[in-house]
C-alpha cells in the first residue's frame, strides 16, 4: 500500500517523506504547490512532503511549472505519475471531468489521494469515487476533497462556536459567493464556461464551496432545494491559446456557453434550519466576495473571505443594550491553524488554505485517518446537493403573483 515513506538517510530527526505526485499545473496546481512546499517548513509534520511528479498534457508547459513550483520531475502521461515508486499522495487539479478516472486510477494504484472541488461532474461519477475510496480505506489508504474554505482559520473557528452551542440552535444559513469575470461578454470560452469539462458553471465552482460550508458549519445536511439558474451571456468567443488562471484570450469565431453564469437556491437542514445561496460570476465589482451569516437562537456569526482574518459574532444572551456583533481578529495561537504562524495581527490570505489542508492531509496519512474531513463522502453529498438544484431549476416550477393593486 502507499506508506512506503522514507527515512532520510542524511538526519537522524528528520521525519519520513511523503512523496506527492500532483496532474494539473494550472490556478488550482500553483496554489496547492505553494500548500506543499510550505507545510513542512511551518508545521510540524509527522511526514515531510517531497514535490516528487507533476503531470499535465503539455510536455513544455508541464516542465516549466515543474521548474518554477519546485516539482523535482515532470510527467505528461497521468498513469505514469499515479503509479510512479517515488509517489505515495497522488493530487488531483485538472477541470472535473477527468476527477473520477484520475483519482480512482490513484486509489487502485494504492495512492492516498487529494482531489479538487467539485468531487466530480456528475453524482454517478461522484459514487465510484466514494465506492473506490472505501475499498481503498480497508487497505489504510486516506482520501479527502479539497474544500480549501474549511482551512481558513476563522471558518474554523466559526465552525467551533457552533459545535460548543455559542449560538444555539440554528435558524438561518445565508452564503453568498460572488465573482465578476463573466461580466464582460467577451471574456472568452475557457473549460470552466463547456459542461462536458465543468460539469456546471457558477454552481459547481462557486456554489460548492458555499454548499460544502454551510453544511461544515452547521454540522448537517441539506435534506431539500429549490433554485433559479441562469446563463446571461449565451455565447462567447472562442479561446485563442491557452487560459491561465482566470484570465484568458479570445478569437473571432463565437461558441455556446454550456453552464449557468448564475444559482440563487433556497434550502432545508436536517434540523429544520432555512438556508440560502447565491452563486454568480456576473457580480460587477464583487472579485471573490464569499459571505456567510448564520443566525442561531442564543447569537450569531458572520464573515466575509475578504476580509478573511476576522470573524463577526453577536452574543444574543448579552444585555441588549450592550450587545451586538463584534469583530474577532482571528490571529491568535489559540485559533485553529494559527499556533505555528506569526504573532497576533500578523494576517494570513487565501493561500495559506493550501497550507492547512496539505497539514490536515498529512497528519490523515500519518495516524491512519481513513476517514478525513472533507473525504470522498463528503463531496458526494455536496455532488447530490448541486444535482438536485439543477434539477429544481430545470422544472422551474415559478408562481406568478395575482395582480395587486401596488406599483
Ligand atoms: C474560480 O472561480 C475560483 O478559482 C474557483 O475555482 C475556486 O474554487 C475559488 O476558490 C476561487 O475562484
């Protein structure tokens, strides 16, 4: 199986290695190669990652992120870098549709495995990933989706006042997700705007994370929904070259637009809770504007990722004429992820969640922790939850209001 981890041979106290192979070497492959590089050297990890492979189809490209990420070699065949002696931790960063066959060809080779959000395009996909990880866990193996919001220290933390009742029985959970790139109607068609590679649009980019959050926090399910889609641009030039990041050029022809640019969805939790989403790319002047509140019967928490070193908490058993929210600055080592970073009010940013979640992986692969948070099961769920909006938008079963006499 996959712990073959080396001991150093040069020092004594040096940890065994984890060797990482990781395919992609786009947005989601540059950010989870500063997660490795740095985990190690700030944390103190019972195995040391090594950037053993990265792989990708482009033989130049791949060599040139190998060089500037620091990976030792660069692969352009996946089933070479997922079966390589070197790996022991194969991670998954390509668009979802190669997800299932990339991180179930892993587990089979006996690999631990991270995967990128959306678990999959499809629930289907999504239900042999979860079958193949469970076979995979009887033999030790860990396998966990990258829900990188979860490691934001103050989501963390928020996360921690519910589970101690700080805010009581939930009533509301309200996320909103909002970006702008899509606002220009010349923005042209990357893989994240074709089905066939996204899966979904907004939804499945955007609307995952705020799906996953709300039931991290709330420690339950969504158990019904109901959601409005839309695509406002419906075509879109055609990429010119390849796309980096977020940023991409067109060409003169024009293609179709395959997923919704926009998912504003209503939700039930297991406990009754009501919740509301809104996922959108046309959000002019929002750039990565994720915002949650969630209101339960003795307070409420807020927070908003741009401004991602805080949270805000209301105390609803404080005397009324003193309460009200106040701003936590999440920055102290008593704070989840923060012990091994800088002192208080020296902030942290989107990047390091790649940092904690390479630590909360390693730490999984190390004590045998075949049941790690997120895992497979757990993206399954969000999977379902994404299909079921889909669905509901499908039917789009709108009611018209009876004529009033207002207006
Ligand atoms: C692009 O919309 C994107 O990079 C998402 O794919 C990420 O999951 C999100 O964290 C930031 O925005």
């Amino acid at each position: 199986m996959a712990g073959k981890e080396q001991r150093d041979s040069d020092s004594e106290a040096a940890p065994p290695t984890l060797g990482v192979g990781m395919v992609g070497y786009a947005f989601m492959g540059a950010a989870h190669s500063q997660g490795w590089r740095t985990a190690g050297r700030v944390f103190d990890l019972p195995l040391r990652p090594v950037l053993a492979a990265i792989g990708g189809r482009d033989a130049v490209a791949v060599r040139a992120a190998a060089a500037k990420h620091g990976w030792a070699a660069a692969e352009t065949d996946w089933r070479t870098l997922v079966t390589r002696d070197d790996v022991q931790l194969v991670d998954v960063c390509t668009p979802g549709d190669s997800h299932a066959e990339i991180a179930i060809a892993a587990l089979e080779a006996g690999k631990h495995v991270l995967c990128e959000k959306p678990l999959a395009n499809s629930v289907a996909e999504a239900e042999a990933m979860v079958a193949a990880a469970e076979a995979a866990a009887a033999r030790g193996q860990v396998a966990m989706v990258g829900f990188n919001y979860r490691r934001v220290p103050a989501i963390a933390y928020a996360r921690r006042l519910i589970a101690e009742n700080r805010i009581g029985a939930l009533r509301h959970v309200r996320v909103t997700y909002l970006q702008d790139w899509l606002v220009d109607p010349d923005f042209p068609l990357t893989w994240r705007l074709e089905r066939e590679h996204a899966g979904s649009g907004a939804l499945g980019d955007l609307g995952a994370h705020a799906v996953d959050l709300a039931q991290y926090l709330a420690g339950e399910p969504l158990v019904g929904v109901s959601a409005l889609t839309e695509t406002f641009v419906r075509e879109r030039p055609l990429l010119a070259g390849a796309s980096t990041g977020l940023s991409a050029t067109g060409s003169n022809g024009r293609g179709p637009v395959t997923v919704d640019d926009a998912a504003l969805f209503t939700g039930r939790l297991a406990s009754g809770a009501l919740a509301s989403f809104e996922a959108t790319r046309m959000a002019a002047g929002r750039k990565n504007a994720l915002r949650l509140e969630i209101n339960g019967e003795r307070g409420s928490l807020a927070f908003d990722l741009e401004r991602l070193n805080e949270l805000s908490f209301h105390d609803h058993t404080e005397p009324a004429a003193s309460a009200g929210f106040r701003r936590i600055l999440v920055t102290e080592s008593a704070h989840p992820y923060l012990e091994a970073w800088w002192p208080p009010g020296h902030a942290l940013g989107y990047e390091h969640t790649f940092v904690h979640q390479a630590r909360d992986i390693v730490h999984a692969v190390a004590s045998g922790n075949t049941a790690p948070a997120p895992s497979f099961a757990d993206g399954l769920q969000v999977q379902r939850v994404l299909a079921a909006v889909e669905e509901s938008a499908e039917k789009n079963a709108v009611y018209t209001p009876v004529p009033g006499s207002a207006g």
